[in-house]
C-alpha cells in the first residue's frame, strides 16, 4: 500500500514537474489536427500541455501561408512573444507548417526570436531537433516526405469539446491551382492507411466522441492501394487497384462501421467528387448532408488561368446533380476576387455562377500573390487594390443575401443539433451545427453538450439559425 501511494506521488510530482508546451494554429483545420500530432510527439517526451506561455518552456506557432496576411498574423503573433521572452527568459520558440515550409533556414535571420523551424512532414524529429537547440545549434527540419501520413500517431486532442474531432485522411495536394502556395508547402498528395483511419475513430468514440470530420486538401481524392502516393497509382498491381480503397468507399466504411457517429468531410474539388461519393451519402443517413466545394471563380478564363480543372459549366452541372440526389444538401464555397487579369465581365461571371448556386455559406477572398507560384511566376498582380476590395464587397454581399433567404427556409422546420458549445451571446443557450454545417443556437432547457437536439427553427440571421429545442 505504502510503495503505491510513493509510485502514484511519484507520478504526479513527475507530470506537475514536466515542461510545459503551447501551441497556437493558424489558417485551416489541417493546421489543427496537426498540432494535435505534434502535441502527442511533444508528450511522449515527457511535456506537458499548457495554454499559458507565460509557464511554458516552449512555445509552437503552427502557421499558414495561404495568403500575404495569414504571414503578417503570424509575424506579429512573434513580436508579441518576444515581450513575453523578456520575463520567461527560458521560453524557445518553434515555428511549423507552411511558413516554416516556404521560408526554411530564412525564418531564423528574418525572425531573431525563432530557435526552431519544422516543416509539415517533419515533426517526428522535433525531440532530436529541441536537443539541438539545447545544444546551441540551429534547429531546421523542412524536408517534405512521399509517405509521411502521421498514420501511427494517436493525436492528443488538448484542445476539445470532447464530441468533435478532425480525423486527417490526406495530405498535401497534386492540383497546382496556379495561385496556392498548398502544394510547395505540403508537397506530393498521399493518402493515410484506412486501418489506421477506422482505428482513429473507433479510439475517438469510445472516448465519447460524437462527430468526425475526415479532413484533406482534396479528399475526394483519397486513395488507398497497399500505398497511398496518389502519383504512384499508376504503378499498381492489377490486384491493389482491384481491392484499392477510394473516398466512397472509405466514407462507406466509415459511416457503416460508426452508426452513431456523424461523419463530415472537407474540403472537395469539383473534379474528383463523383456520384459514388454522393451515392454514399445519400445511402447514409449518418454522413451529414453539407458539401464544401470552393469554385474560386464564376469564368471560364479565369478558372483556366488559375488551372483549375473544371469548367463554369461542369461545376453548375455538379451542383445540379447534388441538388437532384440529396435536395437538403447544403452547399459552402471558397471565392478568390482580383486574380490577374480578372476584367468587370468576369467578375459579372462570379456574380453570375453564385446566382444560380446561392451557396449557404461561403468564404471569399483577394487574391493575393504566393512567391513561387506559377500565377505569381507569369502573371502580373495587376488587378489594383481598391477594385479587388469593391469586387470582394459585391460577392460578400451577395453571399450574405443568399445566405439569409436560404437560412430564412428552415424557420417553422425542425433541425436536429449536435450540442457543441455554450453560445457567444448568451450563457443561457446552445449552439450547435445541423447537418448543413449551420449554426443552431437555442435555450439551453436541459440539453447538455454532446446531445442531440430537435430544435424547432423560429428565425434567423445570415449566420445562424435560432429556435427552441422540443423538451427532452
Ligand atoms: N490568394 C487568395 N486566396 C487564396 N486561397 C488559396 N490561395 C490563395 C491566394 N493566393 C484560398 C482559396 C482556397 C482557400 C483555402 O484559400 O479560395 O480554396
Ligand atoms: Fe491549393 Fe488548389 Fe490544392 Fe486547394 S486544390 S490546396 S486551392 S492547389
């Protein structure tokens, strides 16, 4: 009895003892999900999770490249630690993901205060990586990998609401859309093995869980087949491309194996989900009726330029099946405005594709010119500020038209809510998502996170739906 309760002070001294981490993540929920695994990495070292880095020996800013003002975020998120390092003069800072990626060795001369810098394929080396930093030399791991997946990596979820989870499928992308920097700074697409997916999730439901979102830069793209190089596909035997696994049936699998689970997916490309996929989620009633499909714009020249691979035409086309196959569908977009040589007429275009979409949610923004890519390499930047901001006014605007009419739809219907969080305006309500992805809020009446509500839709806003849950 003695030596267990020494063993069990021993421990807690040991945890209360261990160094401390923070992690902040900027741009998309990749970025998340990978502090997640990185933080897992950080633990089985010994460190500990703390969202004060004011207490922590070390500090990773998990940073986005996607436009010039994501960087500008990050570089002033440095400043301000570099006020924090003047008290907590132990503090090391660490920059990952797509900054670190684009400017390797260059983020430790531009930014003094950085000591470490990880590329988004690298974070199995950070412990070999924090001991050279002890060691006082500089601390660079970028090397972008063909098969790194973080498969084998159970993340440690240390920022949750314990119901939803991202579950990465994917990583990097094969598109080149000529104006992202994704491709350069997440390399080659490959897909992770789905065992190890269905592991993930069946980990994350017994520990009560209730929503997952398969996440991917191009997730309509996944495929496995004994390998998960989507480029090397062609090499399979004609055994694995018989018994390869693509996104309809991962997704199949997924929802068939997790009743009661919900099952999301982000993002998709318009060339690659196909009628199996929708098939799918029609057949299921557990996959949540909400598609993402940024378009970037409404014409055809412009789509051309930007080497997106459909047309204006053949995206209305998809829209219409989507429409056809699941009616209650909604559908979310990403718009890009001023891209080079974007004239009125096309802009008109923009306009145009998302009058007849009238998406429920979108997110637009200027073009802004990545060192590196191709548009940035033969096209001129010459689409001045003030018109990309107008142009950007008139799609927000439109979209924030669509968005109240289309929300405006569900008053006097009944959606069912997953409770997430407790509502930003009042203490006293829920807020949850439909299936839809939209935002549900909603007297709190007995309801508890992680429950499903009925909740009777009375009015709303471009943003949210607001009703009354029925009693429990
Ligand atoms: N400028 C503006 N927006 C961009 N995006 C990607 N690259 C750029 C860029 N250079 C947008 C696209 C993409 C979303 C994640 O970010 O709309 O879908
Ligand atoms: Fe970037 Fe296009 Fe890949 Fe999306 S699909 S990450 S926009 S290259």
């Amino acid at each position: 009895m003695i030596s267990k309760t020494l063993e069990l002070n021993k421990k807690k001294k040991r945890i209360s003892n261990s160094k401390k981490f923070s992690i902040i993540s900027y741009g998309c929920q990749m970025n998340v999900s990978d502090s997640e695994v990185v933080a897992s990495i950080l633990e089985s070292i010994g460190y500990s999770y703390s969202d004060d880095i004011n207490n922590s020996e070390l500090v990773l800013l998990n940073t986005c490249s996607i436009r010039e003002k994501a960087e500008q975020t990050v570089r002033k998120k440095l400043e301000s630690i570099n006020a924090v390092k003047k008290i907590n003069k132990n503090l090391k800072v660490g920059v990952l993901g797509c900054m670190a990626e684009r400017l390797k060795e260059k983020f430790l001369e531009e930014e003094k205060i950085v000591d470490l810098v990880v590329g988004p394929d690298a974070y199995r080396d950070i412990p070999n990586l924090l001991k050279e930093i002890e060691f006082g030399n500089d601390a660079v791991n970028v090397l972008l990998s063909k098969e790194e997946t973080y498969a084998d990596i159970n993340p440690s979820r240390f920022n949750t609401n314990g119901i939803n989870a991202f579950v990465s499928i994917t990583r990097g992308c094969d598109n080149m859309c000529t104006f992202c920097i994704v491709p350069f700074t997440r390399g080659r697409e490959r897909s992770r093995d789905p065992k190890s997916i269905l592991k993930e999730i069946n980990e994350l439901v017994n520990n009560g869980y209730k929503e997952v979102t398969l996440l991917g830069q191009n997730v309509d793209s996944y495929l496995w087949y004994g390998g998960g190089l989507k480029k090397d596909f062609n090499k399979a035997s004609e055994i694995q491309r018989r018994t390869s696994i693509n996104f309809s049936k991962l997704l199949d699998l997924v929802a068939k194996n997790f009743p009661k689970t919900r099952i999301r997916f982000t993002t998709s490309n318009p060339q690659d989900i196909d009628d199996t996929v929708l098939e799918t989620m029609a057949k299921h009633n557990n996959i949540c009726n909400h598609i993402h499909l940024p378009v970037q714009s409404g014409s055809d020249k412009i789509l051309k330029k930007m080497n997106r691979k459909h047309s204006s035409d053949e995206y209305l086309r998809l829209v219409d099946k989507i429409k056809k196959l699941l009616p209650d569908c909604g559908i979310s977009h990403d718009m890009i405005c001023g891209f080079p040589y974007e004239t009125e007429n096309d802009h008109l275009d923009t306009l145009s594709l998302m009058n007849k979409v009238k998406y429920d949610f979108g997110f637009m923004f200027k073009y802004s010119e990545r060192p590196g890519t191709l548009a940035a390499r033969k096209y001129k930047d010459n689409v001045p500020e003030e018109i990309k901001q107008r142009r950007l006014s008139e799609i927000i605007n439109l979209q924030l038209k669509h968005s109240f009419e289309n929300l405006s739809t569900y008053i006097d219907k009944y959606s069912n809510v997953l409770v997430e969080k407790e509502s930003k305006k009042s203490k006293d309500y829920w807020c949850g998502r439909n299936p839809q992805n939209i935002m549900v809020v909603f007297p709190k009446d007995g309801y508890k996170i992680g429950d499903y509500a009925k909740v009777k839709i009375l009015s709303n806003t471009s943003t949210t739906l607001i009703g009354e849950a029925i009693k429990k």
